[in-house]
C-alpha cells in the first residue's frame, strides 16, 4: 500500500469533500497506472482518501459508458462532463488510457 499526493482542481475538491463526488478522473501516467485498491490519496496533501476501485478505459466515451457521470462531475450534464475531460485531458493525453479512480474517506 502507498500513499500517493494527488492535487484536485478546487471546485471538484469541494464536491468530493461534501460527499457528492466519489470518481476521480486522470489520464494513464506512469504514477497513476502503479495505484492500487487500498491505496491511499492525499488530496491535495491534505485529505486522506481511499482508492476502493480502479477502472481502466480507452477512451473518454468508454468511461462514460460504464462509469456514473454524477458520481465524477455532480453538477455537469453528460455533454458538459465529455467537454470539461476532453479540454482537461486532449487526444495526446487521452491516449495514455483512462483511470477512474473511486475512493472514500480514509478513517
């Protein structure tokens, strides 16, 4: 098990600290591929949180298909969620695959 720093942008923070976000998306770089269940995230070095589940996908319409968008973006509609990871994450980092990161609270 390790403990990984992972910086999340504010206003998706506050969303998984009240609850209503509990997926957090990133591209296959080689330090996100090495997580594994049970590893824990300190978001933003400061919240520990988790990894209860990883899902690994192609593309970013591949994890639209089997992933929640609610649960990765609470306030975003389907189209918004697709245009936010594909400004957030372009072709050339989309590529690299993309993880679904589940977590929780660490207690």
């Amino acid at each position: 098990m390790i403990t990984k720093t992972l910086w999340v942008r504010d206003e998706y923070l506050q969303e998984i600290l009240t609850g209503r976000k509990d997926i957090e998306v990133r591209v296959g770089y080689s330090n996100i591929v090495r997580l594994q269940v049970g590893d824990v995230l300190r978001l933003n070095d400061r919240y520990p949180y988790v990894i209860t589940r990883i899902g690994q996908y192609g593309s970013h319409e591949a994890l639209l298909e089997h992933e929640e968008p609610q649960r990765i973006a609470p306030s975003l509609s389907h189209e918004e969620l697709l245009t936010a990871l594909r400004d957030i994450y372009p072709p050339e980092k989309e590529a690299l695959g993309i993880m679904a990161l589940e977590i929780s609270p660490d207690k």
